[in-house]
C-alpha cells in the first residue's frame, strides 16, 4: 500500500508554515487570483514563488489551486497567472474551468491537473471522463459514503483525494448559485459570502442550512482500503493552529496512534463534528452552526499548538561523510538520497592534547536543529593526531546544508508557451430556437410551439407515448446528481430513449455527459456546467457537448464575446436554482416522514424559498422569483430556454405569450446576473 499523503491548506504564509512543519506531505494554495478563496491571503507573485520553493526544498509537495471559473475579458490575466505557476515548479494545478483545462493543455500540457471538487465528480461515469481527458487525480465531492468512494476509486486509474476534515458546503459544490444570486459574490469565483450561514429556518428549527464540520479521523484506514490517495483538510480561510492541529491528528490517524478530536473540536467546530456523509447516514444529525461556546472554546488551545510549529521540525533525513586529512581542508559530503552535496572547511591542525575522534566530530555534525535535517547516518574517516574546532565543523555543516537546500529548492518549472490567437467567431442568430424544459409532461400546454422540449429521463420513461407526440422535439434531461447506485439504470433508461427516436440529452454534469455519450446521443450542456468563457465553450465542443448552455452567472456584455463552433444558449425564463442538497433541509427528527416532496425555507426577511425533492435522491433550493428578460434586448444566441420547475400548463401558456412578444411579466421578478457585473 502507499503511504497516504495529508494534504493541508494555506491561506497564507503563516498556514503554510504550520502546514509543512507539522508534518504535512502536501499543502494547497492560490496566487493572487483565479482561486476559490479569494478573501483568504495568498500570495503575491514573489511570495507565491518562494512559497513553493519553501515547499520543495522541505519535501512537501505544492499544489496550486487556479480552480474558479473565468470571463473572457480575464482570459489574459488568467494566462498570466497560469504562467506564473508553470514557472514556480509547482506539482500540480487544481482546476474547475473547462476553459483552464483548454488553457492549460496548450500552454503547459506537462503541468499535472488535479479535478477540483468544484467539479461536482460523485460518479464512476464523471471520473473516467476526467481521466480520459488528462487528470491524474479527482477531487471526488463530499457528500459521498465510503462505499461510493471505494467504487468509484476501483473503476479508474487516477489518484483520488477526499476531503476528510473542515466545513461542509451546504450545497453540492460547484452547483451553489446563492452567494451570487443574492449578493453577485459567486462561489464558483472564490467569493462565496456563506448565506447559507445565516438563519434560515424549516417550521421551528433554525439554522437549516448548516452542516457541522466534518471530521473522518476514525474513518482513516475504511478510506485508505476504499483506495483513497489523499486525505485533504478544508481550511484555507482558517487559523495556522488549526492546520497545525488537523494535520497532527490525521498524521497520528493514519499511523495508527489516537488523534485528539477533542483538540480539533476546540480548535474549530460548529457544535461539534459529523461523519454522516462518508457513514451515509444523511440525517438531522448532520445540522450545526457556530455556538458562542464554540468561539470560546479555542482560547485556552491556540498558544500550546502554535510552540509546536514555532520552530523547525525534522522532516528530511540526511547521510553525512566526513573525511578529516593532514594538510587538507576537510570534506563534509551531504545526501538526500536523491540529491548529494560536497562542502569543504579548515585545514585541520596538529593535535597538542586532544585529538579529533569521530564521536566529537558527530556531535557536531548532529546540530541540526536549526534546519529541517536529522541525521539518519554519519560517518566519519579522521586521520589521527589531528584537530579542528568545533565552530569548523558547525560552519562546514551548516555550508552543506545550506547547499543542499539550494540544490532541492531549485526548479526550472513546466514548459510555458503563449496560447495561440483565437479566430473563431459567432454568427448571430436573429430567431434563436425557443426550447423549453420541463419537471413534468403534465405541464405541457395543449398547444406549444417550440424547437426543442426537454424533460426528465424519468418522466419520459414513464410515458413513452410522449416518444411519438414530440417526436423529433423530445430531449431527455439528465439528474444533475446521479450517484454510483443509479448510473448503471439511467445508462439502460438512455438507451432505451435512443432507441425509441430520442436523441438529445440535456446534462448539468461531467458524469452525465460521459453516460449520454456512452449511449450515442447528442449533448445539450446545461447551465450547471458553469461555462463562462470561450475557451470552455470549445473545451465541451470538443468533448462532444455539441450545444452549451452558458452559466447564469455571465452577463449579457460577457455573453457577446463568446465564440463558439458550435450552438450556445442561455436560460431566459425560470426559478433560478441556488442550491442542490444531499442532506434535504426539509427533514425532521425521523427524515422523511411524511414529506410530500415538497416546501418551503424562511430566512430572515421572511422571504420564502422553495425547496423541491428529487426523488429522494437530492432535493434543489429554488429562488423566491423568477428569472426573466423577455422584455430584455438580448445578446444573440444560438437558442433560449425557458425553465419550468412548479407552474401549472395554463401558467406556462401565459409565460410562453409574454416571451413570444417581448412582454413583462405581470409579477415580481428578476434579470439575475445578466445585467449585473458578477464579482
């Protein structure tokens, strides 16, 4: 078996300091833009340099996580950033954007990618995709139990890491729309505001939107059996204590002493720790925020766990061979077992009294506590009758090390090459097709005229007639969640619709765009993909999504400049989704109960959300109003949708009538993002 790898988060110098000298083997971290945790404090260029060289020279690998979603106007600054990460030596870049992926294969193609969980990859389908297009490591999403991991991890060939301590997202991650759809602070662009955070309430119980944090430590050696590469920690808006204590716990974890959990809940936790997504006990249980209890917990710990990492600690062993001759300077020759230095000193002199011996000369050699060295193995060949003082060996020992410091920190980085101009353009489309997407037949007018009508696989199946009434116009609509368990019967349901005449696909996901092209459809590429830019518009052509349906984060100035090959889209009219859970907030103390699918969130205006089940397999919180700019002048696309999630077939009637004729709603609503810059 390898020897797992703990990865740690650095939000700044002092995390990662605490991160590499309490034992982590890897740590994670952002230059100055383009990472999820822009409010956290990164790094500047120079610092962001040495942060990784800081790194390597300690044998603790760098990864750099440029894993948010970007606009074409940022297309150049992103490159800048991508070039200053090529050029650090960093191990690998972790990545959300399809259009990064695009950029770099171009510019860097021997840079590793790893998947971020921004992915949402909870699929053997969504991992064997992002392996086959060159990842060799997912960041699988946490809302999955072991035995999902353990199947997903057994159909690929790529590393997997999971996230195994810190804060859960309420959310699916990369499918949360709250922060920007409420206050323009997009979590897919690292400036998630945390609404969920606040006081929302199902009935009486407050703070429905709350997870506690999560904490796997008594889960180590499932994980590591499940096929689990890497163990991350969540953190990099956190204190350097809290990295140090969580990557002691999980070192102690993984080796088979007992971690403090009762440390780390001091440290951070929000009334206490949950294993319910990894155990798969999806439950109440799994709700907490943030106590005053909790706050005050961590006064007491803080000061004891920073002397940990005051210092250096030991983290490299070294061999030594020290060689003392008359009338020589003395030789002090330094290994890694990788990397070996020679350093030369005083030439020693007569002994009047007495002499050198190798047990003074290893004594001297053994300080090594100022570095981050321990000696492994010294040996010493001294001619007789002869003397140095100890000073000449400390500076003889202190040159070697210094030089093979420098000899590990250097790097001459990945290969970088400008990207090649783009010269694709966009022809635009006076009449876009008008398609219109469904949560059930029932809400298909008598009388519809339309290019395209998409619903869920489910209810097609269920009434196959509906093969023949919208022959030719039928997309089938794929879960934006599907778990192991299901994969293998929406692969048969797929099938069987692509047998009858249906061939389109309408996927929000990697994984389910992998299933539809296993099947032999034609992918429309939903909004949930979040594609911003231009470059992720031709990423998806390529791989097969013949119509991308753009992010409802983009603006209509944005939307302009996008270039495609094929056909884009963009969502006109619906309840915006803010959220998609695992972990249903409507629940009570017995789960489900006597849910009808179906309710409602109160946050603290009173204002009321929505909230729609699934199937039991997630449920999505919805916005209070609709979207909608029919009345809008809108940038040319290739087709418009209009989204219907709990309207009734006259309501669609009317919605319909007021779009084909460029017309207000006679309601509250809203433009979204379009016509707001998006942070």
């Amino acid at each position: 078996m390898n020897k797992i790898e703990i990865l740690a988060p650095a939000g700044g110098k002092e995390q990662l300091v605490a991160a590499v000298r309490s034992g982590a083997d890897a740590v994670y971290f952002g230059a100055s833009s383009f990472n999820a945790r822009r409010n956290a404090e990164n790094f500047t260029d120079d610092d962001f340099i040495s942060s990784v060289r800081y790194c390597r020279e300690r044998g603790v690998k760098a990864y750099i996580t440029l894993n948010t979603i970007f606009k074409d106007s940022e297309k150049k600054e992103f490159v800048k950033t991508l070039g200053l990460i090529a050029k650090s030596g960093a191990d690998a870049v972790i990545v959300q954007d399809m259009g990064a992926v695009a950029l770099i294969k171009e510019c860097c193609p021997s840079l590793p990618l790893h998947a971020s969980t921004q992915m949402a990859v909870h699929n053997k389908a969504g991992a064997l995709y992002l392996q086959s297009i060159g990842f060799s490591r997912i960041v699988l999403a946490r809302e999955l139990s072991v035995n999902e991991i353990k199947e997903i991890t057994a159909s690929v060939d790529a590393e997997i890491e999971v996230f195994v301590h810190g804060a859960h997202c309420m959310s699916a991650s990369g499918m949360c729309y709250m922060s920007s759809i409420l206050g323009a602070r997009s979590g897919n662009r690292g400036l998630c505001a945390q609404p969920c955070r606040l006081n929302f309430r199902n009935g009486k119980r407050e703070y429905a939107l709350s997870l506690k944090d999560m904490c796997l430590a008594s889960l180590t050696d499932e994980l590591i059996a499940a096929g689990v590469t890497s163990f991350k920690i969540e953190g990099r808006m956190k204190r350097p204590e809290y990295v140090s204590a969580a990557v002691s716990a999980y070192k102690n974890a993984v080796s088979g002493k007992k971690p403090d959990v009762a440390l780390l809940q001091s440290v951070f936790s929000r009334s206490g720790f949950t294993d319910g997504y990894a155990q798969g006990k999806r439950d109440i249980s799994m709700f907490g925020y943030r106590t005053k209890e909790d706050v005050l917990s961590a006064s007491d710990v803080l000061s004891p766990i920073a002397n940990t990492y005051r210092n250096e600690n030991p983290l490299v062993g070294i061999s030594m061979d020290f060689t003392v001759r008359a009338d020589e300077k003395c030789v002090l020759t330094v290994s890694d077992g990788k990397n070996t230095v020679t350093a030369y000193g005083e030439i020693p002199e007569k002994a009047i009294k007495a002499p050198l011996n190798s047990e003074s000369a290893v004594k001297s050699l053994s300080k090594l506590g100022s570095t981050f060295y321990y000696a492994e193995k010294i040996s010493c060949d001294i001619e007789d009758g002869l003397m140095l003082r100890a000073s000449d060996i400390n500076a003889v020992r202190r040159n070697a090390c210094d030089e093979l410091t420098a000899v590990r920190g250097s790097c001459s980085g990945a290969a970088f090459t400008e990207p090649a101009p783009v010269i694709v353009s966009r022809s635009v489309c006076n009449e876009p097709e008008l398609r219109l997407m469904f949560r059930r037949a029932s809400q298909i007018p008598a009388t519809v005229e339309c290019d395209m009508i998409i619903l869920p696989v489910r209810e097609i199946i269920n009434d196959m007639t509906l093969t023949e009434k919208y022959k030719g116009m039928l997309c089938a609509r794929l879960p934006a969640l599907i778990y192991p368990g299901d994969e293998n019967r929406f692969h048969e349901a797929l099938s069987k619709l692509n047998a009858a005449g249906v061939r389109y696909a309408y996927c929000d996901n990697i994984g389910a765009v992998r299933i539809a092209l296993d099947c032999g459809m034609k992918i429309v590429g939903g909004a949930l993909l979040n594609v911003l830019n231009s470059d992720a518009v031709a990423m998806y052509n390529s791989l097969g999504v013949t119509d991308v349906t753009l992010s409802s984060e983009i603006s209509f100035d944005e939307m302009k400049n996008i270039t495609s090959r094929g056909k884009i889209g963009m969502t006109a009219y619906g309840f915006m989704p803010l959220m998609h859970f695992r972990c249903c907030p409507l629940q009570g103390e017995k789960g489900c109960g006597e849910c009808k699918g179906y309710g409602v969130l109160t946050d603290r205006m009173d204002k009321k959300f929505t909230v729609i089940c699934e199937n039991r397999r997630y449920s999505v919180l919805y916005n209070t109003v609709p979207l909608y700019v029919g009345d809008r002048n809108m940038p040319g696309v290739s087709y418009i949708i209009l989204d219907f999630t709990r309207e009734s077939a006259d309501d669609v009637r009317k919605i319909i009538y007021h779009f084909k004729n460029k017309k207000a709603l006679p309601c509250q609503k809203t433009a979204g993002l379009y016509e707001r810059e998006l942070l």
